[in-house]
C-alpha cells in the first residue's frame, strides 16, 4: 500500500526488483497545487522581459504582447488545476495587476479601472468562463 499526502512517510518502495525514490512533487498536477501556482507565477519574468524588450509605451500594443505572451502561462491547463483556495487566486490574479500596473498612465487607478481600460477580464472570470464552455452541454 502506498500512502500519498502531506504525512507520507518518504519511504522507499520496491517494484520488479527497481526501487520506487521518493519524490516531493512530480511533474503531473498532483494533489496540491502550490507547486504548480508557484511555478505559473514566474510569468513576472516575462512581464519584465515585455517591458524591457519593447520601448514604446502604447497601450494597446502591451496589451496584445500581454494576451499573446503572459496570459497563456496563467491560464495554461486551469479547467483542470481551476484553483479554489483564496492564496492561489490571489497569486494569480497579482501577476496580471502587476503587468497593469507596471502601464504608467494607467498606474493611478485601481486593478479593475485598468482592467476595463485595457478591455481586460480578471482571471477568475475567465477561469469561470472557460470552465462554463467546456463543460457546457450542446
């Protein structure tokens, strides 16, 4: 019997004479999703190659660069991990106000003006959207 979650013992298992290593995470989505919700939020890193790599500051051209090239990373496979805790949600939803935030003439307003600037949803909503489509009957 092998025993998965956060009191797993990390024994050793043997199997047709190979022995089973214990890991702490795997490459699949696994049971918690910190892992994953850490690894999605990298897309800072691309946020700031975005505003390094281009020097105009034109609005609707970073908001394309934004939708093409960050976005993706965020909502990457979320019908499957859609995340319900309030930490991960948060996380998410951080890295798309960061990106807005980081428009100057936008800086000003709260996340949800410059949301509706950019013409923009939250992440939650497009989750929510996402989830609505796939599993929507015909």
């Amino acid at each position: 019997m092998v025993h998965l979650g956060a009191n797993n013992p990390c024994d050793s298992y043997n199997f047709n004479y190979r022995t089973i290593e214990c890991v702490e995470s795997i490459r699949d989505l696994g049971l918690t999703f910190d892992a994953h919700v850490n690894n999605v939020v990298k897309a800072y890193a691309r946020i700031a190659m975005l505003f390094r790599g281009f020097s105009t500051r034109n609005i609707t051209l970073l908001r394309h660069a934004h939708v093409t090239y960050v976005r993706p990373i965020l909502d990457y496979a979320s019908s499957v991990w859609n995340p319900h805790l309030l930490k991960h949600i948060n996380a998410l939803e951080r890295v798309q106000g960061y990106f807005t935030k980081r428009i100057t003439v936008l800086r000003h307003l709260s996340y949800e003006e410059r949301l509706a600037c950019l013409e923009l949803d939250t992440l939650e909503c497009r989750r929510l959207k996402t989830d609505l489509t796939l599993f929507t009957v015909p």
